[in-house]
C-alpha cells in the first residue's frame, strides 16, 4: 500500500462549489504539505502543518483553507472554486529531523474547476 | 527571495543519449540543493542531493554537481534510457529554513 494517499486522484466541479482534497499517510511523520503544480511553474506551497495543532500557510493559501484533523491526515479545502485553481495539487509528508528536509510525495489530485 | 530557474522542456533525446538538464539558483547562503523526479502518474521522489559546494550527488546514473561559483546545479546522466522519461524538479532548502523552493520542471523524453 502507498505510504501517503490521496483522495480523490481526479474532480471535475463547477465555480463556486466547495471541494475537499484529502490526503492521509502512514509512514508515522508529523510534518503534512500541501503543494499545487501548474505547467512551467513548478510545485508552490498552499499551507503546511508541522503537528497536529501547527498550521501554517504557505506561497499561495488565498482561497484555500486545510484542517489537520490528525497527525496522518491533513485536508484542503477550496471554499469557493475558481477556474484559475484548476490544478495538479499533491501532498507530501516530512519528519523532523529527517536529513535534508526530505519530502515524501502522494500520487496527486487533478482538480478542473469550469 | 529564492528562487530556482531550470531549462525550458521537454526535451526529447535517443536511448543512450547523454542528458544534461539545466539549474541555476539564488539564494543567500549556502543552501541545501535537491534533484527530484516525477513518473508518469505519480508524485515527486528525491532523486539526488547536495549540501555543500563541490558536493556531487549522485542516484541511478545520473549526478549533479554543486557549482557555487555559478550558483548552478545541472543533472547529467551519460546514457538514457526509456524508464528515465519523466518530469525533473530542481530544488532548493535555504541554509536556515526547512521549506522547499522549486522550479517549474523539465520534462524528459526518452525514445527507442
């Protein structure tokens, strides 16, 4: 079984729903991501957690919100969806300590908003 | 701020071709520089790192070479393969930091 999954892989909604954006791991780390990828932009940060009670935001968190509801889960929440939030969004996990801040990469969520 | 530029894509080459993807960085400091790579259909994993200047990090055949002078770091691999087709992320983690900075990707296409 994969170490960090997320749910779904794939949605299609329309402007203006709420979407959720789950992601779970189980490889016992306390530090969750959560990143978008656009074409020729590379992977920017939305928010991140360092433990339960930790959030944090990150390059790019207007119009998004997350809730760690426990150490292996951490979700992304688009209140209101836009089309220019249409994406590739991905999770990732770390440990404190680790070396050199390794990040432990889910499978992705591709997310169209229209 | 930092930041990390890498070359446009894709890039296309032969098998056993030799691959040469451009990185070059700023940042203050001397920070901690990263080669991760994206599969078709799954996330990014750490291919390679380097924490030092003149740190080669090496993984699977291809290295990368920790160029302070020229603040750059460029992935090189002599002999590609088909399996090696994929999207590759340059990154950096600033000396005093624990956040990642990447670049926007090169994808990578190896042909028989």
């Amino acid at each position: 079984d994969a170490d960090v999954t997320q749910t779904p892989r794939n949605r299609i909604t329309k402007t203006g729903k709420r979407i959720m954006l789950e992601c779970s791991q189980t490889k016992g780390h306390d530090r969750m991501y959560w990143y978008r990828q656009d074409p020729g932009l590379g992977l920017r940060l939305i928010y991140y957690s360092f433990d339960v009670k930790d959030i944090n935001k990150g390059e790019i968190s207007d119009g998004y919100s997350v809730s760690r509801q426990a150490q292996a889960k951490f979700s992304l929440s688009l209140e209101s969806a836009i089309p220019n939030q249409t994406a590739l969004y991905f999770c990732a996990t770390g440990q404190t300590g680790i070396p050199y801040n390794e990040q432990f990469f889910g499978p992705g969520t591709r997310l169209t908003v229209l | 701020g930092n930041s990390v530029t890498q070359m446009e894509g894709p890039v296309t080459l032969s098998e056993e071709a030799f691959l040469t993807i451009n990185c070059t960085y700023t940042a203050t400091g001397y920070p901690s520089l990263f080669w991760y790579v994206q599969y078709p259909g799954e996330g990014l994993q750490l291919l390679l790192k380097a924490t030092k200047a003149d740190d080669k990090g090496s993984n699977k055949g291809f290295e990368a070479t920790y160029r302070k002078e020229t603040t750059s770091f460029h992935l090189e691999k002599g002999s590609v393969q088909v399996s090696d087709s994929a999207v590759y992320f340059c990154a950096l983690r600033p000396n005093a930091g624990n956040m990642l900075t990447f670049g926007g990707g090169t994808r990578l296409m190896v042909k028989p």
